[in-house]
C-alpha cells in the first residue's frame, strides 16, 4: 500500500517546480504559491496512488493529513490560473526535450455517467462506438502532439450537441418512419454555433490555439478520422498550421470526378483497377502488407482537388479511402504519416485507464468538469518528465508505459513511507503513530454477506402445525 504525502516524491516536486517556472515565463501573476504547490502535488500523487480523482481517497492515502473538505475547497475556490496550467506544462515538456516540430492528430471519446446527472456539466446521450447504442455521459475532443521523441496531449475540449437540433433530428426520423412526406416535415433550425460548437470547430479552435501559444513548433501535419474529412475543416487546418499536411478519411459513397470524366462514388472509380501490393511501414516499426492505390481527384464536397488514397490491409476485403490537402507529397508517405493517428487512440486508452478522471470523478459544474481533465492531463505529463521515461526518451530508447511509471511511483511511495519511519529520531513511537493513522482512515464498512447480529427468522417447525402436516401427507397419499 502507498501513500500520498508521508514525503512529497522528488518526482512530483521536480514537475511542480519546472511547471511554475513555466507558468512564471507565460505570466508572473500566475505563478504558484506554496500551498498551492503542496496542493497540486496532493492532486496529482492522489490520481497516481488511487487512479481516481477522489477527495476522501486522498484523505485517507495521505492518513489524514488532508482532509477533503479543504482539498475540495482548494480544488474550487484557490485562486490557481487553471486556464494556464495545461499550456505551461506543455510548454515545460517541449523545452525539457527540444521539441521542434511534430503533428497533430485529434479524436473524440465519451465517458459514461448515470442516467440522471443534474450537476454533471455538459451530460448528454451519447453514441457507443463499441455497441451501437447510446448512453448518458459527456464527450471530449483531444488533441495530441506526436514528435519523433514522445507523444503528449496539448489541449482537449468538451463537446455539448445542439440540443434544438438533436430535438429536431428525433422527431423528423421518428415521421420519416411514419411516412411523413418531406415537405410536411418541420424545417431543420438554424444550429448555434456559438454556444454548441461542433467537434470541427473545437478541433480547429485547438488547432488555433496551439500556434498562437506555441509559433516555434513547425507542424509538419494534421491528422483526424472520418468525422473531420469536409472541405471546410482541411482548408482551415492548413491555414491556420501555415501549410501543414491535413490527412482525413472520405466516405465511400462520396463523388469525385477525374479529367472530365464523369462523377462516380469513391468505390465504383476505385473498383475499376486492381490495387498494388506494397510492404507498409506502421508508425516507424513493423511492416504490414497493403494494398494500396492513389489518384489527385476532384472530389465534390469539398469543391476541389485533393489527393485521395485507397487502402486496405491483408485480411480487409474493403478499401478505406484517405483524403490529404497537400498534393505533393507522395502517396506513401501520406499513408505512413496516417498511421500516426492510432497514437491518439493509445492516449486515451492510457488516460482512462490510470490518470483518474474517467474512473471517479463526480466534481460537479463546468469548473469541476474541466479542472479535473486539467489534473488528469498534468498528471500524464508528469509522468512523462519521470526521470527514468526521461532518459529513455531523451536517448532515443523505447519508453515505459504509462502503467508502469505508475507502479514505479507506487513502489516509491511506499519506500518513502517505510524511510520516514525508519530515519525518525524515535522509530518506536513513528511506527506507533503510523499504525494508529492507518487505523483511523482505513474505511470500516458493514458486509452484507455475513448474518452476524441480524434476525435471521424461526427456522424450525411449528408444533400446532405438525398435524396439518401429517393430514395433508396422508390425503396426497390417499
């Protein structure tokens, strides 16, 4: 078992060191004070050694130490710039490597809640990639660096639907299946933009976001699934990163035309010649065997050219279809580049699984929701700078999982807690007071397995029964 602040981990003090010098750089209003340290570091330790972002968790990792009502307190009233933390910890980890360039890849993930969430900010029903159902939770958009050293998120965004639109999209397929005609139907409304803006327009705000922090990072490329392939969104990616490769997917059925010929879905032109069998290279590893074609298309949608690659890996029987803005690259180093994306997929795997906010987190309001992706998001790049992912990375070695730095900072925990006792001037009474901390927090909570002091009922026969019994026995024996 370990602890939250028996010792502060040298770790954790070395992060919130560099990330206020960091936010010092951005603004010296914002720079931390020292209970706001103590505080972020029990915050972040806290997600490491219970993998929740759980106030009464803490209090009792850190043997009551830190009560919850004055973490909860600092969490919602201390006057911390959360708007600023993510942004100088990004630039904390860029400095620390010497990064100077990378892509961009972004993706959307929900996080399942109750059905009733009246304090949750931003709920809302939610399609499950997994099923095909729906559930009641909120959606994110995140955005991810991907360098030649390591990969780290810089910015996410909650997504909240229309919900004069989804109101409207509900009834009308409810009178399609009726047989409404189309003209009977009510008219789309005008969707509002401004206070429910789409995944693209968060995706693009991030985008913006990043180079107006960040105008030193060359973007060598943009990459997003199938939801962000429009005309609109590409064209402004491109812009807004001063060029950079935007690559996305295309719907099969979607038009594109060739020299005048004319228009034909994505799958019929493709379908007309036979793929070329190529070795692929996966994100700078292993090979995989494609098949693989390309041609510089008018697609219709977006009312240009732009350069469109079919794909299918052995064992698919259907192509999947990239479209990319720039048309000078060649084709194979669009679709390695492509491969890229999967790394965002990977981040978030890893960030639901140990950095707390999707396994407890029930911190309520707008301010809740976010500042608490925000502590999930620090606690990431922490361990990142953790000096042995470090000098791994920084030597161009293969890094350790997410799962593992934590066990590490686990084991580190416990070590420290164990040396604290030890080093004391008078061990006996440390051990004594240890033992004794432990047992006021550790949680005490009735079983409902055992039937100890509970009225378990007669269970035995009753005398004036017993002749009834008997009557009825010989009557179905009769």
């Amino acid at each position: 078992m370990s602890f939250v602040l028996i010792r502060p981990l040298p770790a954790v003090t070395a992060f919130l060191d560099a990330l206020n010098n960091s936010l010092k750089s951005i603004s010296s209003s914002a720079q931390l004070s020292k209970s706001q340290k103590v505080t972020l570091g029990v915050f972040i330790m806290g997600i490491v050694v219970t993998k929740a972002i759980n106030w009464a968790a803490f209090e009792r990792r850190s043997l009551g130490k830190f009560k919850t009502t004055r973490l909860c307190w600092m969490f919602y009233k201390a006057e911390i710039a959360w708007h600023k933390l993510l942004q100088a910890s990004v630039r904390n980890i860029l400095l620390s490597y010497g990064i100077k360039n990378g892509t961009l890849a972004a993706d959307d993930t929900g996080k399942k809640r109750t059905k009733r969430t009246s304090k949750i900010d931003g709920a809302h029903k939610v399609k499950d990639k997994s099923t095909g159902g729906y559930f009641n939770g909120q959606e994110l958009v995140f955005m991810v660096l991907v360098t030649e050293i390591a990969t780290f998120p810089v910015g996410f965004r909650f997504y909240v639907p229309d919900p004069a639109l989804s109101a409207w999209r509900k009834k009308d397929k409810s009178l399609r299946k009726q047989g409404v005609q189309n003209k009977e139907r009510p008219a789309r409304p005008e969707p509002d933009h401004v206070r429910y803006p789409t995944m693209q327009s968060l995706t693009l705000d991030m985008l913006q976001e990043f180079v107006d922090a960040f105008p030193e990072i060359a973007i060598r490329g943009v990459l997003a699934d199938a939801l962000y392939g429009t005309g609109d969104f590409m064209d402004k990616a491109a812009a807004i990163t001063g060029g950079a490769q935007v690559i996305s997917q295309l719907r099969s059925n979607q038009k594109v035309s060739n020299r005048g010929h004319s228009e034909a879905a994505l799958k019929t032109y493709f379908a007309r010649q036979k793929g070329v069998q190529a070795q692929l290279m996966i994100r700078g590893g292993k090979e995989e065997q494609v098949t693989i074609q390309a041609a510089r298309l008018y697609v219709k949608a977006h009312g240009k050219r732009r350069f469109v690659i079919a794909l299918k890996y052995e064992g698919e029987e259907d192509y999947r279809y990239l479209v990319a803005s720039d048309m000078s690259w060649r084709h194979t180093d669009i679709v390695r580049l492509y491969t890229l994306r999967w790394l965002v997929e990977v981040f978030i795997q890893d960030w639901k699984a140990h950095c707390g906010w999707n396994r407890l987190s029930k911190q309520q309001g707008a301010d809740g929701s976010q500042r608490g992706v925000i502590l999930s998001l620090l606690c990431e790049h922490m361990l990142l700078l953790h000096p042995e992912q470090f000098v791994l990375l920084k030597n161009k070695q293969p890094g350790m999982p997410v799962g593992c730095l934590i066990e590490r900072l686990n084991a580190e925990a416990l070590l420290n807690t164990v040396k604290a006792v030890v080093e004391s001037d008078d061990p006996d009474n440390e051990l004594q007071a240890l033992t004794l901390a432990l047992e006021d927090t550790l949680p005490k909570r009735e079983s409902s397995r055992h039937m100890a002091g509970r009225d378990l009922g007669r269970q035995e026969a009753t005398d004036t029964l017993k002749a009834h019994a008997q009557k009825f026995e010989l009557l179905d024996a009769a």
